[in-house]
C-alpha cells in the first residue's frame, strides 16, 4: 500500500483510478459507503462531516494536502460525484513489484542477532534469567521475526499475482476493507484493552513500595515483584485450582499479563484480529469467542502444562485466530488478500514463537484457545451465506454479551484482590 504520507498527491482531471474496482458485492467495495459531495465542490478536503476546506485550483489543492495524513482525511475532485479516502488520490504504478525481497535484510539481520543473544548470550551479559531471556524472545518476535515473515510472505505474493493490474487491485481493495473496518466503533473492544492496560498497572504496582526510578522502570518493563506476587493471587497456579477449588482463575488468568512488551504483543493482537472480528461477526461473537478460548486454554494448560503458573490473554487471542481462520476458509473469497496475508502471518510467527520459547510459553493454552475458537467457528459461521451478512440468534448474542460482562467481573475481582 502506498504511504499515507505523501506530501502532494498528483491530481489527475479524469474520472478517479479507483472507480472500477467498485461493485456491489461485498459491503466495503460499494460505491454508496461514499458520501455525496455538494454539487458545486470541484476540489475539497474535509476531516470529519463538518470541517471542509475548498479551492480554486488544482495546484491549491495539492499544497494545501501537503504535510497532512490522508488516511483521516477524505477529498473531493471534479469528474466525481462523492467524496472518497484521500489515501486513494495516490494511484499506484503498475509494472514494478509491491515488496522486493531485499526490504527483509534489515529484519533478517535483526533475526540474528538477536536469536544469536538468545540462543548463545556471552557469559559476561545477563540474559541467563527467565526473564530476561523471555523479554529477549518478544522483542525478537515482534521487530525480527513478524517483520521478516511478513516481507518474504508478501514477496512470495507478488512472484505469484502478476496480474497487469495488481498494485491498483491490491491497493483499492485495501483502503475500501480498512475505511469499512473504521465504521464500526469497536468501543468494546477498546474498552477491553484498556482493562488489560489497568490490570497490568495494577500487578505492577499494587501493594508493592515505591522504589527507585531504575526499579519502577524494571518493574513495568520485564514484570517486578509485584507481578510475581499478583501471578499466585489471581493467575493460573495449577494446585490452587485442582486442591483449593479456586476455578475462577481459568477466567481471571486471561487478564493479566507478565510483562510490559507480553501485554503489547497480546493488546497489538487482538486489536488487529478484533476489528475483523467485529466487522464479520459482530462484537457478540467477538465476546463469546475470547471468554471461550481463554477458559479452553487454561483448561488445556491445567491438563498439558505440567503444572507451571500460567499468565496472559494469549489463549483468547488464538482463539479469535483460530474463528478467523475458518473464516478465511469458508469465505475465502471474503476478505481481502492483504488481510489473508496478515492472517497467514499472525498464524507463522505464533507457530514460531510457541517452538522457541517452548520452555516458558504455554503452549498448550495457546493450542487450546485455538482449538475452541475454530470449533466455534466451524459450528456458528455460515457457510451457505456471506458472513459479514449473517444475524447470530438472540441465544448466541445473549451468551456473548454475557461473555464480555464475565470478563469485566474477573477485572475487578483481580483488582480487588490486587488491592485489598
């Protein structure tokens, strides 16, 4: 996709590039997701449905675009009746290829050095504690190996589509499915991640003194003390589930997190897999799925884990992967491929991630929450009508918006036992 960016944007007099890639069948490729523009507008910006900026020529209106980000903006030319996502004045050039393998090298190098660190740290850098080497694996992950899947899976893309009209498609497609996926507020889910943001706040720092800067910074980057001690009040600890009968902690686990780079890993997660979510199946689903997959994973982790603490949302955030995974295999044709990318992505670096940090990652609650979040999927997803169509039943949307009211109970249930 192009940069949202760009300072001056060519505006071109014809009828706008993007015009024949919109059609009727699916909700984000029609033409009526664009709202009229006042008949008298030739060239405009607006921000929001109030604020719009006209002018006289073209040549204004390249400058007045300059330094502003087009993703927020929509814009308005003559030859048009609508206005439309600003990010489309820029018309990819065909003929040359999207992604060249050689962006990977940057990631590529970072994949060994720092898998190098983690796999042979010298004997004079601390890397040796748990910790330590975990905090090492996510930031692997998250600015080595993501990015690195990530390119060669998009090259790989580009050897296989040689389609004249590629770049055009693939850029068209990707800013109707993300102007689409902007309509739908997501303030639960937002909600969501905020509770986890507070909850971890509150590990940190919740019944423990204040020390000194250098130990607060420890404590919110790699998980202090407090962290620890909020894992054996509120976590899942094995023994006080199965001999004290504390069977909340299935629930109460999935909302809490180890580390600060643990709790970004799994916010940056569901954030992304959530939105699409939400836009196929509605925040209902979205719901039950997560609570599902964060009971089915500590399940599996009481069973296969041989009896370590577990922490993290991890398992509602593979059991949302797994939903989406059967998505993208019944309605293939569904999603746009930039986002079947991104899920092919997500799916590779969990599978990676589980294999090098298999002593310290619960794999088994990773496996279980996928597990459940695809047989849901299997069960409740369509397959004779488009998804992003279907009506869930009122049983269903009931159990979901039950779902999300359980995950705010086992909030504060852990911040009162955090606190008092």
């Amino acid at each position: 996709m192009a940069s949202p960016h760009e300072s001056s944007p060519p505006v071109d007099p014809r009828k706008p590039w993007f015009v024949p890639y919109l059609d009727e069948s699916k909700p984000w490729r029609s033409r009526s997701r664009f709202p009229l523009k006042p008949e008298d507008t030739a060239f405009a910006v607006r921000e929001g449905k109030d604020s719009m900026v006209t002018y006289p020529t073209p040549e204004a209106f390249e400058e007045g675009l300059q330094g502003k980000s087009l993703l927020e903006r929509q814009a308005a030319v003559p030859h048009y009746d609508r206005w439309f996502p600003a990010i489309l004045l820029l018309e990819p050039r065909e003929g040359e290829s999207t992604h060249k393998l050689t962006e990977g090298l940057g990631a590529l190098a970072i994949c060994v050095i720092l898998g190098w660190l983690y796999f042979a740290p010298p004997k004079q850098w601390p890397i040796a504690g748990m910790e330590s080497r975990m905090l090492l694996l996510v930031i692997l992950m998250m600015f080595g190996v993501m990015p690195l899947c990530g390119h060669v899976i998009r090259w790989w893309e580009d050897v296989r589509d040689r389609s004249p009209d590629r770049n055009k498609r693939r850029q068209a497609e990707l800013v109707f499915f993300d102007h689409w996926l902007r309509s739908f507020p997501c303030l639960v889910l937002k909600g969501a991640l905020a509770l986890l943001g507070l909850l971890y706040l509150l590990q940190v720092f919740g019944g423990v003194p204040k020390g000194s800067l250098g130990q607060i910074l420890t404590n919110v980057l790699a998980g202090g003390g407090g962290v620890r001690r909020s894992v054996f009040e509120a976590a899942l600890v094995p023994s006080r589930v199965l001999q004290q009968g504390e069977w909340w902690r299935l629930v109460t686990a999935g909302v809490m997190h180890g580390s600060l780079l643990h709790i970004l890993f799994n916010g940056s997660a569901l954030y992304f897999l959530g939105r699409v979510t939400t836009a196929m199946v509605g925040t209902a689903f979205l719901g039950l799925t997560l609570l599902s997959s964060i009971v089915g994973g500590s399940l599996a982790s009481l069973w296969l884990s041989g009896g370590r603490p577990s922490v993290g949302a991890s398992g509602g955030v593979m059991g949302v992967l797994g939903l989406l995974t059967v998505i993208l295999v019944l309605h293939r044709a569904g999603i746009p491929r930039p986002y079947k990318i991104n899920l092919l992505q997500a799916i590779l670096v969990m599978a990676i991630f589980g294999a090098l940090g298999a002593q310290f990652i619960d794999n088994a609650a990773h496996a279980g929450g996928f597990l459940v979040g695809g047989l849901l999927g299997i069960v409740f997803v369509p397959r004779s009508e488009r998804v992003w169509e279907h009506t869930p039943s009122q049983l269903i949307t009931a159990l979901g918006w039950g779902s999300w009211g359980v995950l705010l109970l086992a909030g504060a249930h852990v911040t009162r036992l955090l606190l008092y």
